[in-house]
C-alpha cells in the first residue's frame, strides 16, 4: 500500500534536550494512523515538523512520494490540512465569516464552506456567533477548517482534548467517516490509549522521542494475549509513564 507520509531519522534537538530522536514512521494512504504516546513524548513537535512549523535538525519528510524542503513546502502544504492547538476564531463573527477568511487566505472556493459545516454537523450552526459556542462545536468547527481544502491528508494534535464524552464520541464518529467517504489519509494523536483503540487503523507508540511500536493495532493486540493493550503500552513506553 503507498505511503503517505515516510519520515527517515527525522530528529529535532533544542540544545540538549531531544524531544524527538531518529523517528522513522510510516503513513499509508486512506488509513487513520494514530500517533499515541505520553504527555512530551515528542507527538507535537514530530508532527509540526510534518507542516513544516518547526525544522528539523536532522533528517528526511517525504510527503505524498515528494521529498519535503523549503522549495516543494507550500505545493505540498496544499494537499494537507492541520489541526494543531485548540482552536480560536473572532467571537464577533459567525462561523461562516470565520470560516470566509480562510477560503479568502487560501483562495478556496466559497461553497467549500457549507460543505465542511454540514460535514462536521455544524450546517445548522453557520450563522451563530462563535463566541456562543462550546468546545465541542469550537473543536468540530476547527476540524471544519482544516477540510476547507479537502486535504489528502489531515493531521490532527490531540482532537479530543477538553471534549465531554458526548464530544469525544461526536469528533471519533466524524474522522472515522473521512477515509470512507473522502478517501483521505488521517494522521491523529493521543495520550489516550482508549481514544486510539476505538479510532485508528495503525498506530506508532512513541515515549521520549522514539518509536517502541509501528504496526496494525491489531497486531499490537497479538503480541501478548495475557495481557491488557494498556499494560502492553505501559511496557513499551515506561511503567513510569502516565497515560
């Protein structure tokens, strides 16, 4: 199956801190990877360096088959969408009016717009301030922007995270229907084991900037039956380690 996204000994060092460590991983096309490690494992600086957002210190990206570099960046960049840090939009506009600035930015046609709200459940909510929308709505609109450009590939940083159960469930339900309805490829990361397991094709488990695991999830279940999926993540990562 063609790889998405191939990384080979990708490292960033800050000074003598390494948060991320000769990671080779591997993203195949229309599967959901999910990227799953503790708290300052090195999950978001691996993939800011997948868009780009902080360079390496050593090294290789290819994405789509194409070797990442300052030259090829933002024809790349045009195949993917993001969503890296909690979401934040002009509490004074709408949704759609939040949403018309990135198609003006990015030169997207405006029919995207009804498009993504009625993808991620929000059609109804278009014409709402966003400063009256919880987090859940706040998070799933931000998912709306990162599909303004029907992306190849989307690349979410912890999409769960302040979400009630209600909203966890709302956000997994809706990127497990993009590979099958869109054919796009989703790269998502979690210190949350539970979350991953309910969502992901393949996983890479990765603890103090190294990958311990890459594989189908369910071998990763194959690989002692005597034990818990959480106790084999706490194996692979530190029994130190909080989930």
């Amino acid at each position: 199956m063609k790889e998405i996204v191939k990384t080979t000994d990708l490292t960033k060092r800050y000074g003598d801190l390494c948060p991320v460590n000769h990671l080779d991983l591997s993203v195949k096309e229309g599967k959901i990877y999910g990227f799953l490690g503790p708290n300052g494992a090195g999950k978001s600086t691996t993939l800011k360096m997948l868009l780009g957002l902080v360079h390496p210190t050593a090294g290789e990206i290819d994405l789509f088959g194409q070797r990442f570099t300052e030259k090829s960046r933002l024809s790349i960049l045009r195949d993917i969408g993001s969503l890296i840090e909690s979401p934040s939009y002009y509490g004074h506009l709408t949704a759609k009016e939040n949403l018309k600035i990135y198609t003006t930015i990015l030169d997207l046609p405006d029919r995207n717009i009804d498009e993504v709200l009625k993808i991620v459940r929000l059609d109804r909510q278009g014409n709402k301030k966003t400063s009256r929308f919880s987090l859940g709505m706040k998070q799933r609109l931000g998912l709306a922007s990162a599909l303004l450009s029907f992306p190849k590939l989307l690349i979410l940083d912890e999409p769960t995270n302040g979400l009630d159960p209600s909203g966890i469930q709302e956000m997994r339900e809706l990127v497990k229907s993009l590979p099958q309805q869109y054919g796009m490829t989703v790269i998502v990361s979690s210190h949350l084991l539970s979350e991953i397991d309910q969502l992901a094709d393949d996983i890479g488990i990765i603890a103090n900037g190294k990958m311990c695991y890459q594989g189908a999830l369910s071998n990763l279940h194959e690989t002692d039956r005597n034990k818990s999926l959480e106790q084999i993540f706490l194996d692979l990562t530190g029994k130190d380690r909080s989930l």
